[in-house]
C-alpha cells in the first residue's frame, strides 16, 4: 500500500445538502440550448458577484466540516492537488478553496469529493452559483480526452524530470513531460503535464500512478482538462510567434502564457450570463487631455479639473474598474484591428482601458491579474466621417509627447456603440498587447463596431511616432498561445 499523503486531522461533519438556501441555479438539462436555463434562474451571491469566470472555475466551495477548520487544516487536505492561491472560511463551516489551475481544482473535485463523500464526509464542489459554467467544464473535460495528456501533482520537491519520466514511462511512451517546481513555502510540491502517444497509456497512467508513492509524496495523477499549450501541441505555429516575440524584445518565456490579442472564433465562445457591464459616469461631460505619445493618440480625463472619474462594474469583472485612457490601433491597410472575429480584421480598433481601484496606481495594477480591464471596441469603414472621432484625430496633428486639452468636456459614451448593443460582448483573460506583455487584463470586446471613413483611418497614419517618421500602423498580431477560453455574454 502506498503510503498516504499526510493526513489532516479534520474533524468532518455529514456530508451536506448540495443546495444552499440561496442556491436557485441548476444544471441545463441536455435538451434545452446551452446555458439558457441554467442562466435564466442564476441568482449572484455577494461572494462571487463579478468574480471573473476564469477565477470561478478554480474556486471550490468545501461543505460538511464537524467542528471548525483552521485554514492550516484545510490546506493540508487540499494541497496534494496543486497549488493553492487562497482560502476563505466564509463561515464556521464553509470555505472557499482557489487553486492556481483549473486541472488542480477539477482533480481535487473528483478525488476529494469521492473519496471522502463515500465516508458520508467533506463535499467539494463548484460554489453554487457557478453551475451555469458546468457545460463549458463539461466540454473541456469532454475536448480533453483527445490530448492524451494527464496533470500530476504533489510531485516531491527533490525529484526532477527524468525521475518523472522514468516512473511513468511504464505506462507507454511520453511524448512531452513538464514539471513547474513549487517556490513558495506553502506550495513547495511540484506539478506536472505529460502528454503519452495513446490514449490506453494516458489511462494505464492514471490508474496505476494515482495515489502511488513518490519521493516524500503519493502522487495525484488525473486527466489534464485545461489545453495543452503551443509549445507542446503544436508545431507550425510555435516559430512564428517566437520569432514575433522575438522581434518585440519580450524574450520571457511565453509558452503556456495568456497572450492578447487573440483570435475570436465566436461559435467557440462559451456563452455565459453575466451581470450587467455598466458604465458609470460615462454620460457626463468629463474635461478631457489629447496625447501622442509616440505609438498612439489617447485620450485621457483631465485629473486636475474634474472630480468624478468614469468607472466600469459588472460584466466578467470584480468590482470597479476607473476609466484611465483610451486610444486607438490602425494598420497601413483597412485592416489594422488587433483582435480578430471569425478570421476578419476590422479597420482599426479601439482600447478604453480601466485600472482596478482596489490599486493605488497603474504600476501597482499592472503586478496583478486582476489589475486592467479593457474595452475593445472595433471601427468598421464606412462612407461617412464618425464626427465624434473629428477632435480625437486633432491629437494626430500634435508633435509627439505634446498633449492638449479637448475645447469642449465630452462625455466619454459618444465613443460608444449603441447603448442597447453594449452588452454584446466576448469576454477572455490576456495580457497587455505591447512589451513586457503583463498577463494582467481582462478584455472586453463589445460585438456592435463604430464607423469610420477611409480618410479618418489615413489621418492616424499621420502620426508622428517615436523616431520622428508618421506611425503607419501600431497592430499587434494574434497570439492565442494559451488558447484562453472565450466566453460572449450573447
Ligand atoms: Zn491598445
């Protein structure tokens, strides 16, 4: 017998009820369209109102303890799975447990649950008000038999890759193995992905490994659920984008990294109910400041003379999220959006970008995932000169570095599409789109694009950048390295 992972001394009650009393979210049954009934009786709870879906789906709600658990005690229940980023005891008898990855959460649901809940103990599930994403887990659990690929955790901090692969080639022939090594005290086991040539090995692999001993640990070896990333499934893709990294001078790895912009394939979206994305403030008359500096022309709200600063809540965010700037992206053609939908480009594109006001500054925010949010929004040629875009282009007259005040306060909402169209839209976790490429946003890509006139887009191109020459185009291109998931609100 394989000697068990140290043991926590918890003292577990009778498994609970599933439902909580506010829980009024179920399942969708197979028969109805995706997500809809389930998102139809979605009722938020305050603990995870406008938590973003990335941050939910690795959350776990952990029912059914007798007495009260110190969070010591329950992380040493959790921490065979993977590593843990926090834990909230939200009553004597409740807490929630975040992992990092989404395959450690899934593992420590299918292990946990079931190895304890046939004791009549501990039940771990996802909190209730996100069974609306059950389908999307679903089908990435469904997506990921395909990969042949299986996560492992708990690996003992002193063993090393060929160790892993020694033990585990008994069950047939790996094609890639993946180790990240633990660093901080609390999680100092390691994990890893490894990916067999056949389905039989992946499974040989999970039955045989799972729970068996391994250095100072019993390993947990489970199918993988998240995708693999470019560097280890693809090979055509991979070059190009390390060449384009390259050439951006962000030589930090970016394999398995939530890079923007991305492609937007919409019948991949996740549909998914959101709160409501509100925008506050956004139709007063706010002074505002042009800027060239140098790459674009921003517009941003003119700190000094104003005392109200527009914000952003709801949709995939937490909290709020303040209106710093906006600017744009173009490209030496028709084509310079940087984000695509369904293969196309549009003409340009525009970033509304938002900092989350639990941090100080933008360099504060920028340390942390959940540190921006940016509304995308898309321009789309057409005949006619957008009016609203006629003194943001003024901003491309000015040398660069200089700045000027707009004559007249505007509200920032006239650089919006229809009001009635702005909760339409696709949703995903991804990084800044220039170097050092801070994997730091949340991005919001509204679906109803604004127009602009062929001489409009000429004029951006007019520029003055950096190196003094006119700023062609400043689009960069798609990297879905991590494949991130995309969820639409519509
Ligand atoms: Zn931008």
């Amino acid at each position: 017998m394989p000697r068990q992972h140290k043991k926590a001394k918890l003292d577990l009650g009778a498994k609970q009820s599933k439902s909580a009393p506010d829980n009024e979210a179920e399942t969708t049954p197979e028969t109805s369209p995706l997500l809809q009934e389930a998102t139809e009786t979605q009722i938020l709870t305050p603990q995870n109102e406008g938590l973003p879906v990335q941050v939910i789906f690795r959350r776990l709600h952990v029912s059914g303890f007798k007495g009260v658990p110190s969070e010591a005690e329950i992380r040493q229940v959790f921490r065979p799975f993977g590593h843990i980023e926090t834990i909230t005891l939200r009553s004597n008898r409740l807490a929630y447990v975040q992992f990092e990855l989404l395959d450690a959460a899934q593992l420590a649901i299918e292990q946990l649950n079931s190895v304890v809940a046939e004791e009549g103990k501990l039940a771990v599930e996802r909190p209730d008000n996100a069974l609306y994403l059950e389908p999307a887990i679903k089908r990435m659990i469904q997506e990921s038999k395909q990969w042949n690929r299986i996560y492992i955790a708990s690996v003992d901090p002193d063993k090393t890759e060929a160790d892993l692969r020694s033990v585990f080639s008994a069950c047939g022939t790996i094609r890639s193995c993946q180790l990240i090594r633990g660093s901080n005290p609390e999680n100092i086991e390691g994990y890893a992905f490894m990916e067999y040539d056949s389905d039989e090995s992946t499974c040989a692999a999970i039955a045989s490994m799972n729970n068996a001993i391994f250095g100072k640990f019993n390993l947990r070896v489970g199918h993988a659920i998240t995708r693999p990333s470019t560097a280890i499934a693809s090979s055509s893709e991979m070059p190009v984008l390390f060449h384009a990294a390259l050439a951006d001078g962000a030589m930090a790895a970016t394999e398995g990294r939530d890079l923007s912009p991305i492609e937007i394939i919409s019948q991949n979206a996740v549909r998914t109910k959101f709160p409501e994305l509100k925008f506050w403030g956004y139709d007063s008359n706010v002074p505002l400041v042009l800027h060239n500096d140098g790459h674009s022309v921003k517009l941003s709200v003119d700190g000094e003379k104003s005392n109200s600063v527009p914000y952003i809540t709801g949709g995939s965010l937490d909290g709020r999220y303040k209106f710093l700037q906006l600017h744009f992206h173009w490209g030496c053609d028709a084509e310079g959006s940087e984000h695509t939908v369904d293969g196309a480009k549009f003409a340009a594109e525009m970033h509304i970008v938002h900092q989350n006001q639990v941090f100080d500054c933008l360099q504060e925010a920028k340390n942390h995932r959940n540190g921006l949010a940016v509304v995308a929004v898309m321009l789309k040629v057409q005949e006619t000169e957008n009016a609203i875009l006629r003194p943001v282009l003024q901003g491309c007259h000015l040398f660069k570095g200089h700045s000027k005040d707009l004559p007249v306060p505007s509200p920032l909402e006239l650089f919006l599409p229809d009001p009635e169209t702005l909760n339409c839209f696709f949703t995903y976790f991804g990084s800044l789109t220039t170097p050092p490429y801070n994997e730091v946003v949340t991005w919001i890509i509204l679906k109803e694009p604004v127009g602009i006139s062929l001489k409009q887009l000429e004029t951006f191109r007019t520029l003055q950048g950096v190196d003094g020459q006119a700023v062609l185009q400043n689009c960069s291109s798609c990297k879905n390295l991590n494949n991130q998931e995309v969820f639409s609100s519509f």
